[in-house]
C-alpha cells in the first residue's frame, strides 16, 4: 500500500512526528514501512519559465523561437510544440539537467539556430503519455522556481507492507487512523454516514446470488462531461504508480485507494433496460472480454454484474469492454459493493487477473463503507465532471451481518502480556481505533470491533490488539517458568532394575527382544 506523507496528513495531524518517527510508529504497530522515499527526484533540476516572446523559427515552418525567462535570466530555446505561445508558464529543462529515461540536456543548434535547453512536455517529465505539446502551467505561475515545488511534487512516498489480515490499511484513511492512534488527534473524514434514504426510480438492481454479494449499491449521475482530472488528482494517483486516464476513472481510483473500497463506473446508456443484475453467467455467457480488451474463459460459478441482456462487469474483479465510460459518456452509474472475498479470489486467480480491486476484495472490505465511498466518489464526479445527481439511488443489502461483542478478559490479557493495564486503559486503547468498549465487571470488557475490521473474530485478536497498541518494545523480556515434576516409580520396576545390576555385576548378560520382530527370528536366533 502506497500513500504521499502530504495525502496522509489530508486525514491526520501528525503533530510533530518526523518521517523517520512515523515509519518506526507504524511499523511498532505492525505495518511494516518498506520504505520512506522522496518523490519526482528526478525532475528535481527542471524550472519553471516563462514564455516572453515566439517567434517563427528562420528555417523550419513547425518550430517557434523563444526567449524564455528563468528568474533573472533569459534563455533561447528553440521548440516545435504547436501550443508554445507568448505568455506561457512552462517547465524547461536547461543544459545539464536529466529527464527520466537518463535523457541528458544539453547546448544544440536546431537548423541553425542556437538552443540553451528544452521546453517539456508531459510524456517526457515521466507524468503521463500526453506530448501533444508541452506541459501548460497556470496561468501566474512564478518562473525560476523548482519545478517540483511549483507544482506541489515535493513530498515522501511511504510504501507499507501490509500482511493479508489488515484489509482495513489497503487505504489511505486506514493508514491515517493507525496514525490516529499514535498522536491522539482525531481522524478527518471526507463523508461519514452517508445513506441512500430514496430508491432511484430510474435504474433497478437485482442480487440473485447473495451469498456471493452481500451488499451492492449504485447512483446515477447525469450531464457528466468526461475529460482530464485537475493537477492536484492526477499528481496523487502519479505519485503512488497509477495512470491518469480521464476523471471519472480517476475519481473511482483515487476513491479507491482513499477509503479502501473499489468501485466501478458504467455507461449508463449501454446498460439493457436500466438494470443491474448480480448472478453467475449461463451456458451462452462464458466468454467475456475485460477491459484490457482480453477476451476471457468464464466457468459457471463466477459472480457477473449484468444488465438486462448480458454479463457487463467481472464482480470484483474488472469491468466490461460493452459498458466502459469513454470521451462520449454522459450519463454515469456507480457501483459501490461488497464480495465475497473467497468468491473473487478464486475467480481472479482462475482468470489470472489481478487488479487493485481484486487485491482488495479477496482480503475483505469493510461492508458499512459501501455508501461512504459511493457519495464521496458521487461528489467528487458532480465536482469536477459538472455532473448532477439527485438525493436517491439504490442500497440492496441482503447480507447484513450483526457484529457480536466478544468477551474480553483484562486479567488474562495482562497474564498473557506480562503487564499491569488496568480496564481503563485498555478501552482506551482499542478506542483510539474505533472499537466500542462496555465494561462488564471489574476485569471484564465487552467489545465490539468495527466493520472494517473483518479480522477481529475472538478474544486472542483483541489480545494481538492490545500488544501492538501498547508496543511490543514495551512489554517486558521473561523467561518463561515450568514448574518439574516426576511422577512416583512403580516399587516392582524399582525391584527388576536393581536385580538386573546385581546379575549383570556377576557376569550374566541381559538380552531384551523387540516385542514386534515375528517368532520365526527369534527361532533363527
């Protein structure tokens, strides 16, 4: 799991911790932090400059003379974007800077003409495939500054190695609130009990194998206009590994990796009758192309989403090439849901398809967040993709389980532990993680873990719980204590073996017999 220390502190306060601090506070907590590296080195000698003149290049029809300023320095680069223009903040890269791919800036002259550097484009600062022409700043920016600093690229990258009982940390919120727990301040939600109050009257969905889909909800969104995200999203999904693609897609990722429930967006008008159907695919149903436009063997007990006619999505695992959002959608559907993580694991790995979102659903996601995430993604497509939504939508939750308090026992906790932790103090402690705590008696507590906990199941888990929380560097280092005891010889046995030393003293010699060598040996003997 990859989050921006920058993205994290979105979430949480982290007070006065340093990087190095909250790589050992998580890993104490047992999140492992492979590693806390700093992002866009490479581009770390790239400027931001500003067009103040272009000119036609003397001998070549395509390419534009400019004289760019740097801070208190003008500079001539000659360049062939066709959107170079006078007035334009730009990214240029001067003699003696690399670009990814170990590309060295350097001194040229282009049909003659003297050029100190390179006005970039997207594709070759490494941000994206884009290089149409060359990456346009806003509007105002200062030139002469770093390029990574103009744009908000200075930041850590902090990877964590999560174990496969911690689905809950597959998310940027998941992370923050171990954080939470460390520095005392409170956790910032994005949307919070949310709920779908009204059935949507213009889409249906329907779950015909709820065993295998316990809670799927979806919303329309209408008038959406499909285009690139803003900077700020696309330099987040940049910064942990992901590709830019257009907004919507980009929101349900970026929402993905915020809450830790992946969701999916449809072209609402290729969906058959406006339905959505949860089931396995019939006979005539058992090739499906995915979106990476692989055509794919289905068997007969793989969860499909499909529409009236026909299987649309691979649930929990990845979209249909017949319902993808492209430049010519308009209307949107959303799907937020909850699988059974054995269902898609099994489906994913018989597909040998492995997405983010299978990663996620194998190991469990948490089945109240279902409408959390789906409003915030819901928002976030209204924002920035002028879209428009009513106050309805559809929640079939068929599935909804009641999580048990489980019986915890302090005093055995301490003895297990080696401390001295009073009830207090421990419901403290699993509060700071959102654990519900009801005293019953004077050692005695009653908790109940939090949905998104699908790992908590008994009291050894709350035991685990504790030690982490208090510190696995704080409990004490004991040997442990065994008490020795022999049972009392038989006085007979006592007797045969003193009579057995007396005769072997005087020169008789004892043989002893295997009870399971057969009689016919013993005979040859």
């Amino acid at each position: 799991m990859k989050c921006t220390l920058n993205w994290l502190k979105n979430y949480i306060d982290t007070g006065d911790l340093t990087p190095e601090q909250l790589d050992n506070e998580l890993t104490m907590l047992g999140l492992e932090v492979d590693s806390v590296t700093p992002l866009f080195t490479d581009l770390a000698a790239l400027k931001t400059g500003l067009v103040v003149s272009r000119e036609k290049h003397p001998d070549a029809d395509k390419l534009s003379l400019c004289q760019v300023q740097i801070g208190d320095e003008t500079h001539q680069i000659v360049c062939g974007a066709p959107n170079v223009r006078e007035g334009l903040a730009i990214v240029v890269a001067l003699p003696g800077a690399v670009l990814p791919g170990n590309f060295k800036i350097g001194k040229s002259k282009i049909r003659g003409v003297k050029s100190f550097g390179m006005i970039c484009s997207e594709r070759e600062l490494g941000l994206s495939t884009e290089h149409d022409g060359i990456m346009e700043l806003a509007e105002g920016t200062e030139h002469g500054q770093a390029f990574i600093d103009a744009m908000g690229l200075s930041d850590l990258c902090i990877d964590v190695d999560l174990t496969p009982n911690r689905p809950d940390c597959a998310s940027v919120i998941g992370v923050a609130r171990e954080v939470a727990s460390v520095v005392g301040n409170d956790l910032v939600m994005p949307v919070s009990d949310a709920k779908i109050d009204q059935a949507s009257s213009e889409f249906s969905v329907e779950i015909l194998n709820p065993e295998l889909c316990p809670r799927y909800a979806g919303k329309l969104i209408k008038d959406v206009k499909i285009g690139p995200s803003p900077w700020w999203l696309r330099k987040l999904l940049i910064s942990v590994g992901l590709r830019p693609i257009n907004n919507v897609v980009d929101i349900t990722n970026f929402v993905m990796l915020e809450y830790g429930q992946p969701l999916h967006a449809f072209d609402f008008d290729n969906l058959t009758d406006a339905k959505i159907i949860v089931r396995t695919p019939t006979e005539s149903e058992l090739t499906f192309s995915t979106l990476d436009s692989t055509e794919r063997k289905l068997d007969a007990d793989m969860l499909m989403i499909c529409d009236a006619n026909q299987p649309i999505a691979v649930a929990g695992v990845m979209g249909g090439l017949n319902s993808e959002v492209s430049d010519s959608t308009t209307n949107v559907l959303l799907e937020s849901a909850c699988f059974n993580p054995v269902s898609v694991r099994k489906t994913a790995r018989r597909l040998n398809l492995s997405t983010d979102a299978s990663y996620r659903f194998e190991r469990g996601v948490d089945p109240e967040g279902t409408i959390n995430a789906l409003e915030r993604a819901a928002q976030l497509i209204c924002d920035l993709g002028d879209g428009s939504m009513g106050t309805d939508g559809i929640d079939c939750y068929p599935g909804k389980v009641d999580i048990k308090p489980i019986s915890f026992s302090v005093s055995r906790t301490n003895t297990l532990l080696g401390i001295e932790l009073t009830s207090e103090q421990v419901s403290d402690m699993l509060g700071s993680i959102e654990f519900k705590c009801e005293k019953d008696g004077d050692n005695t507590l009653q908790v109940t873990a939090p949905a998104f906990r699908v790992d908590i199941e008994r009291e050894a888990d709350l035991v685990e719980e504790v030690a982490r929380l208090y510190g696995y560097n704080n409990i004490p280092t004991s040997l442990p204590t065994v008490n020795l005891s022999y049972p009392e010889q038989d006085p007979s046995r006592l007797k045969r073996l003193d009579i057995c030393k007396q005769m072997t003293t005087i020169g008789y010699t004892e043989a002893i017999n295997y009870s399971f060598i057969a009689e016919k040996h013993v005979s040859m003997l």
